[in-house]
C-alpha cells in the first residue's frame, strides 16, 4: 500500500501529542510535516512540544514548522488550566536536539500541496484552523487541489470552551469559517464523538503496560489530562480528542456520520465559535444549504483504544 501523504497541524496539547505519535507509527501515513499554531498554548510551546514528540517518536526526519501566533482576528486564547502551563504537564520530556524548520508553516502548506498531484495531500488540522486559512488565503487554488481535510473541531451538541463553542473553533472562529467554505472534501470530528473516546483508568493502564518510553510517557500525560475533564464531565476519564483524527484516516470503519452542511458563528454574543450544523437529511433540510462536511458522530471506542495502544508499541 502506497503511504498517504500528510501535514498534521497541531498545537500541543496532550492529546495533539498522541495524534502525532500514532501518525508517526503508522506505516499507511506518510508524514509530510507537522505544522504548529498558537492554541492550547502559544506558539512558542508548541512548537517546541512538537519537537519533543517527535524527538520522543525517533523521526526527527519528519520536518516542524511553526505558523501562525494568532488568530485571524482577536486575541488569543489559550488553555493552561487543562494541558498545564507547558502544555505537556504530567511527563518531563528532554529539550529537542534539532531545531525548528525554518520555512513558515503556511508556507509549507501551500508548497506541499501545490507541488504534489491534485488530491494527493491530506491535510489533518487537530488544532485552531489558523495555518489552514492562512494558506487558502496566500494560494486561493488550494482547497481544490486537496485530497481532503480531516480536522478535530466543533461539536454538533454541547462546547467546552463556552456551551456553545468546542476550543479549536472558539479560538479562531474567522479561519474556521473559511475553510468550511472553502470547498475542500472535509471531515469534522468534534466532541460528539470525542467524548465518547475516554480514557478511562484500564485503557491508561493497558498503555503504560507496554513498559516503552512511549508508554509511559503517554500514561503519564494521560493521568495528568484526564484529572480536569473526568472532573468536568463525570466520567470516568477524559475524551482524546486529536488522536481520533488520525485514526479516521487508518480505521474509517470505527466511525460513522452523516453528510450535512456546517456554518460557522463568528458574530454571536453567546455562541461566537459555534458549529451550527444542519443535521437533517436534504429533503428535510432547514437552512436550504447544500453538505459541505462529513461530520463524524460515533466510534467503536474499544477498538480504537486497542488499535491506538498497538500502535504506540511500534515506537
């Protein structure tokens, strides 16, 4: 099997750290880049915590590169109070030994993807949608010349960051409405789904079980996580959200949606950053718009935990 080609853009974050992990240990992704962006914490974090990861991976091969610091508009927010004040509290990871590519992450974006056959590059977006804007701005052709997105964002329910609004719209809900309007095949995987994807004590365990580096270090990050949501929602663990992401690019079968449309709220003084998604089948359809989004609702969340667990073994 031919690897797909990738750019996973990311803030992070713990959970963004896992993604990377099980992109980087899966042999069907080919790992283009990892782009960074301001979001769980600033960019200078980020990107830093990128390195780590893939430092911590052994594929230092695989190019980071820092993007934008902000959003399209406003200021910034962030998200210590969950991911701690590095981002990646719960394991102490060494300094990363090679630096920084220094070519812009928009810019990468838009070499990568306009270099290769139209439809070859998956672009995979687990963070606020910033970079992603920023390059359909910068090379307008973009969107049509994608493979597809698969970004972790939104919600067809409830947010997290207010009760309107999940944290990756929520920090740039501008760039969020571009790219959904954009054109590009676009996958959303928000919390509906994510909250069903808990790490719950037995599935840390099964992870630290693998008595590797990455184990332990994804355990340990996981029982730091998890400590807030479990609190939040009353579960028994947090939802790991960015991983499942990546894991709708290996393992479609675990999922299931529905095509429907989705527009962004940029103006609303309540639910500035919501997802309005339109969920009823065409004939039926409220806001007369035609899908412009696969948005994910359901996952077999103990195969994807075994399945991820597998796969932070190869590393």
């Amino acid at each position: 099997m031919t690897p797909r080609p990738i750019i996973l853009d990311c803030d992070p974050g713990q959970d963004d750290a896992v993604a990377i992990l099980l992109a980087l240990a899966s042999p069907e992704l080919e790992v283009l880049g990892i782009t960074t962006v301001a979001g769980n914490v600033p960019l200078r974090l980020t990107s830093l915590n990128a390195r780590k990861v893939r430092e911590l991976a052994r594929r230092n091969a695989v190019p980071v590169l820092a993007g934008c610091d902000r959003p399209l508009h406003g200021t910034l927010v962030t998200a210590e109070e969950v991911h701690g004040p590095s981002g990646l509290d719960g394991a102490v990871l060494p300094d990363p030994a090679e630096p920084l590519d220094p070519r812009h992450a928009v810019d990468f974006i838009v070499e990568q993807v306009m270099a290769r056959p139209k439809g070859a590059v998956t672009l995979v977006p687990v963070g606020p949608l910033t970079n992603i804007a920023a390059a359909m701005q910068k090379e307008p052709r973009l969107a049509q010349h994608l493979g597809a997105i698969v970004l972790m964002g939104g919600a067809i329910a409830l947010g997290n960051s207010t009760p309107a609004a999940e944290f990756n719209i929520y920090v740039d809900p501008e760039a969020a409405e571009i790219v959904f309007a954009a054109g590009a095949p676009l996958t959303m995987l928000g919390l509906d789904v994510t909250h069903q994807a808990i790490s719950a004590p037995p599935r840390v365990a099964a992870i630290r079980a693998l008595g590797t580096p990455v184990g332990r270090t994804v355990a340990d990050w996981l029982d730091f996580y998890d400590r807030h949501d479990a609190l939040r929602y009353g579960t028994e663990g947090g939802p790991l959200h960015d991983p499942c992401a990546v894991a709708y690019l290996l393992w479609p079968e675990l999922f299931a949606g529905r095509f429907c449309h989705v527009a962004i709220e940029t103006q609303g003084r309540l639910t500035r950053g919501r997802t309005v998604v339109d969920w009823w089948p065409n004939k039926a359809k409220p806001s007369g718009r035609a899908p412009n989004a696969t948005v994910i609702d359901r996952i077999d969340a103990e195969q994807f935990y075994h399945r991820l667990t597998e796969r932070l073994g190869r590393l």
